[in-house]
C-alpha cells in the first residue's frame, strides 16, 4: 500500500508541474521556490506544538489547493503559482515518506515514523 501512495502522491506531484508550466512563469523560478516551503521547519524553534502547526499549515494540500483556487478565480497567476508550489512540495514530500507532523516531534508524521525501515 505504501508503494501504491508514493505512485499516487508522485502523480500529484507531475500534475503540479503540469500546471505549474502553463502559468506565465520561466521554469527556473520552479527551482527557486519549490523548497522554499520547508522553511516552515523553522516554527519548530518555538516548540512541538507550534513547529507541527506551522510545518502542517504550509504542507497541508488544502490550503494549497486553496490559494491555487483563489488566484484561479481572481486572475492572480501570483497566487496559482505559490499554491501549485505548496501543492506540489507536498507531494514530493509524501512520495518520500515525510507527512504532516504530530505534536510529539518532527519525526512523528501521519504516514509514519521518520527514518523507520519499513
């Protein structure tokens, strides 16, 4: 099942490129922010509790979806841009077994352990 998930959120992540590619962007601005959502880790400097909310804020796929619908609807490609990046982080992200935090700790994730073999 887990393999099937990383195939799933690896789909999702292509589909963000995808869409990523029909806004009026140059590509390399992809590689600019694509992992420009991780410094959300930072709020983890203000403890468990709030690392987890910050990181899971920044990394949860509705809010991404969110602000992608948003600019949508708006005509505000700034924003469909930004929430196709969130979206798409997130997806990488999942595809290598790093979910939404837990407020025990970092390494405690919705799809499991971090740096458990599985």
């Amino acid at each position: 099942m887990k393999q099937l998930i990383k195939w799933e959120e690896g789909a999702m992540f292509l589909l963000s490129i995808v869409l990523l590619s029909r806004l009026p962007y140059a590509w390399y601005w992809w590689l600019v922010w694509i992992l420009a959502p991780d410094l959300s880790m930072l709020a983890y400097l203000g403890g468990n509790r709030v690392g987890a909310i910050g990181y899971n804020i920044v990394h949860h796929k509705a809010v991404a979806i969110a602000l992608y619908l948003v600019g949508l609807f708006t005509s505000h490609p700034a924003l469909e841009f930004a929430g196709m990046i969130l979206f798409g982080h997130s997806s990488m992200d999942r595809a290598m077994g790093y979910g939404l935090k837990y407020f025990s700790g970092f390494q405690d994730t919705h799809l499991g352990k971090i740096g458990k073999k599985s």
